[in-house]
C-alpha cells in the first residue's frame, strides 16, 4: 500500500481510482468490511484517513475523536488496499472547490440527526465533494450504518453530477448486537453493557410494526423503552427508506439516535422492504 501526506503527490502519479473509501481513522471491523465490499484482486482502492473537524457540533466530541493512525495504517496493510490518502486541511483547500450551500438538499440534511447536529451534513457534503473532485474515482463505499450520510451523499453525487456509482455496505454488529461505530470506544463497561438495548429497541419496533401496530403507538412505545433505562433517546423516527420523508406508504426504516453518558449512537433498522 502506497501512502500519500501530499495531494500533488497523490495527483501527480495520475492514478486510476476504481473504489474509494474516505474514513476519519480508527478503523475497525465496520471501515474493514466497507474495504472488503471490493471483491478480487487489486483494483486502485482507495481509503483516506482525515477527521474533519468542520462535521463536529460539539468542540469536545471532535477533541475526543480516537486518533489511531499507525494501527489504522497496519490494519490496512494487511487488507486489499492499494493506496491511502492522509491530506491535511490546507491542501484539501487549495486542491477543490468548497460545496455551494445553496444547493444544500434541506430536505434531508435538516432531518433527524441533522436537526440536532446544524450544519453536519452541509460540512459532511462539503469536505466528499472536495475528495471527489481530488481522488475522481469510479465507485464510492459508504455505510449503511450512517443511513442519513449515505442518502445525502446520493443527493450530492446527483446534485453535482458526479459520475460516480455509490456503493452500500451493510451494517456491521458485534454479537450483542450493537452496530461498530468508533465513538463505541468511549463508552464505560457499564455504559457498553446497555448499549445492545439501541438494535433491541428496533428489532421490537420492527416486530410491532409487524404486528400492524400504528406508527405513532410504535414511536410512542419505543421512547418508553428507553424511559426505563439509563440512555437518554435524542430521537427515533419511522420514514420512507428511499427519501427518508414522513410517508409510510412505501419501504420503511426506523432510525434512532440515543445518548449513553456523553456518547451519541445511531442505528437503525429495515422495518418494511419488498425489494429485499
Ligand atoms: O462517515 C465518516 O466517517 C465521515 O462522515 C466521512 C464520510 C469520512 C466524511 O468526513
């Protein structure tokens, strides 16, 4: 594996990009299987490291961002990866475009955890706009885990008419259950130990809504759930799996985002799908 700290460095070796996997580091399973969606032999795969700090809300969660760098390089050694890029934010800058914010698609980026975190989504858009423009691969992986990021990356792929096939990766879970996310890391053993009661709650509003319970008794019901534990519920929400709007009468997801201590993690579930 090849690895670029300079953008003209990376750019001047004029490379072929078929699959690319932009990460913020400390990769675990979840960033590894995103990776592993590149099936057969090498193919100019891609990953790059760089924890934007204009996608952070809050001053402390951006602070305690796990920084891992010289394990997240091992881990990608031994894995089908040809080249990784570790820019810094000014030669990101001087090597693209900012996104134009008023082609910010509202509609999805104010939405659920766009509501609680202003200005996440338009910073998320901004800084995979500016690696497009650098890396211009063919593909692009994302996680299904981050749902909401990876439909606003589908709107700025159409909105900047990008010739780039967006790749899903399927969420990732350790065997209770709780999907891998890196801010895991920062939970207490015995925050950990409720933390597998998030993909429980969904998996009960999934069986509720099986159970042709009504949206709003399946919401009511899940933010009790969380009444008897120790987990603050920021939100949990039904919506249309392809548009993320307030209509039910298509596919379904049930998306959630909870506090445990300071720790904010998301999941969320396929409630109704006729295509899978
Ligand atoms: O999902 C992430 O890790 C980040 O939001 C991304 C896509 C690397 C942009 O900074």
């Amino acid at each position: 594996m090849k690895i670029f700290y300079s953008i003209d460095e990376f750019l001047k070796n004029q490379l072929q990009i078929e699959y690319f996997i932009p990460t913020m580091g400390n990769l675990h399973d979840g960033h590894l299987s995103l990776i592993n969606q590149v099936k057969g032999p090498s193919k100019g795969t891609c990953v790059s490291i760089y924890v934007n700090e204009a996608q952070f809300t809050n001053q402390e969660d951006f602070d305690n961002y796990p920084k891992t760098l010289n394990d997240d390089i091992e881990k990608l050694n031994s894995l089908n990866v040809d080249y990784l890029l570790i820019p810094e934010k000014y030669d990101i800058e001087k090597h693209s475009q900012s996104f134009d914010t008023s082609k910010e698609p509202k509609h999805i980026t104010t939405e659920l955890c766009g509501k609680f975190r202003i200005g996440h989504f338009l910073a998320v858009m901004d800084v995979v706009d500016r690696f497009f423009q650098i890396v211009k691969p063919r593909n692009a992986i994302f996680g299904e885990k981050d749902y909401q990021q990876l439909l606003v990356i589908q709107e700025l792929i159409k909105i900047c008419n990008y010739d780039i096939n967006l790749v899903r990766s399927p969420i990732i879970r350790n065997n209770e259950g709780l999907a891998l996310s890196s801010r895991n890391n920062l939970l207490s053993n015995e925050e950990r130990s409720y933390a597998a009661e998030i993909y429980k709650s969904l998996k009960y509003a999934k069986n509720l809504y099986d159970d042709k319970v009504k949206i709003d008794d399946i919401t009511e019901q899940i933010n009790k759930y969380f009444d008897e534990l120790p987990m603050k519920i920021e939100y949990f929400s039904i919506r249309d799996l392809k548009t993320l709007q307030p209509r039910y009468d298509d596919d379904l997801i049930a998306l959630i985002a909870v506090y445990l201590g300071k720790v904010r993690l998301i999941d969320n579930i396929i409630i109704k799908s006729t295509s899978k």
